[in-house]
C-alpha cells in the first residue's frame, strides 16, 4: 500500500488515507498553480523516504540508473531527445543559484532564485524507489552573486528525453557535488543518479500521466 506523506513544513500535517488518489487530487491542485505562474516549475523525483530525518532523498542506484537510460533510450516514443548535456550549478546563500549549461566556447548562463511552493511525497514501500512531487518558483535573479561566496557546486552530465506530445520530459542525470568544481570533479564517492519527470508548459493536462507512469518506474525494469 502506498502512503502519502505530508510535507512536514506545510501548515496541514493530516495523515492521508486510499494515498492515491489523495496524490492526484494533491497533483491537480499543484497543476492549477503551475497554470497560473509561468515560474513555477513542476517535477516529479524518485528516491527514498528516509523515516527516521523524516526527508526525502533523491537518486538511484547505479544498476537502476542504467538499465532505466537503456530503456528510454531503445524506446521509439520520443519527440526529442538530448543526450550527454553537461552544466555547473553554484549555490549561494538566499537560495540563490548560478548554472552554467554547455562548453566553455559556448555556454548559457542563468541566474535564478528558487523558492519550495509545495511538495507531496509518495511512498511506495513494495516498490524499488519513492517518488516526490514538488512545485517551485524559479525567478531569474538580475545580479550574479560574488563568485567567491557560492557554499556548493553540482557538476551534472543529463540525458533528456521529451515525449511525443511535448507535455513531459524525462532527465536522468549523473550529479557530483563538492565546495568547488575541482572537489566536485574528484568527489566520486558523492555520485548520485537522479531521475525525474518535468511538467512542461505545452502539456497542462498530463498531471495524471505522469504521476501513474511516476509510481510505476519500478515496475518497468
């Protein structure tokens, strides 16, 4: 059976019975908000409920990560697809982030400051892995902060893959993390395997898709 676990920051801390379809009912409200705020980012991560910190911790397993890229990667579905795309993301204090995305002959830079909206945590304890659901606001940030006063850097190497109806996109991704670039390079043991669905902007009726595909990830392989 699965459980739905409330956000423990949200004013409502209620236990939530028949989870499911509390999470779609959760997911429209989230989808509704999406709709009416061109910042607000909507995904979706799998990864485990750890309950004893009470918190979500995002990844995979090597064997999983690899054999779900396979996966996607034989299928024939795709409207798009991005493979091997590497990006540096520095973040600063006041939840402040600087990525930059490409090679160091030609690169985009982006400066945001993100902020948690809501989340919704879905247990799936016969399952391999949990899932999380979290809308944020990313709002560009003018100013790049002093490059000296960045607390963490994420190295990341993704894989994207967009569906037919351009309405969800899978990254599956490769992250290592350290103070600085160098630590973060030579960091192998902070390797971890991230993957996650994102609600785009030309799909606002997929909610539901992507949440049964979301809870059934495990059951593909």
């Amino acid at each position: 059976m699965s459980t739905l676990i409330p956000d423990p920051r949200e004013e409502e801390r209620g236990s939530y019975k028949d989870s499911y379809s509390a999470a779609i009912r959760s997911l429209e409200s989230f989808v509704e908000l999406f709709k009416k705020n061109p910042q607000y980012e909507l995904e979706g991560r799998l990864g485990k409920y750890d309950e004893r910190r009470q918190r979500f911790v995002s990844g995979v397993d090597e064997p999983y990560y690899v054999q779900l890229l396979s996966l996607l990667d034989r299928a024939q579905c795709w409207s798009q697809q991005s493979r091997d795309a590497y990006s540096v993301d520095f973040f600063y204090p006041d939840n402040v982030r600087h990525s930059t995305v490409g090679s160091v002959s030609s690169c985009d830079n982006v400066t945001i400051r993100k902020r948690v909206v809501a989340t919704l945590t879905f247990a799936c304890p016969e399952r391999a892995y949990d899932v999380r659901f979290r809308l944020s606001e990313e709002a560009p940030v003018n100013d790049i902060p002093n490059s000296d006063s960045f607390h963490l850097v994420r190295l990341k190497k993704r894989d994207s893959f967009m569906t037919a109806s351009s309405d969800l996109r899978y990254d599956i991704t490769v992250v290592q993390s350290g103070a600085d670039k160098e630590v973060a390079a030579m960091n192998a043991e902070s390797k971890v395997f991230e993957v996650e669905v994102e609600l785009m902007r030309g799909g606002l009726a997929s909610i539901n898709t992507a949440a049964c595909l979301f809870v059934k990830f495990p059951q593909l392989l």
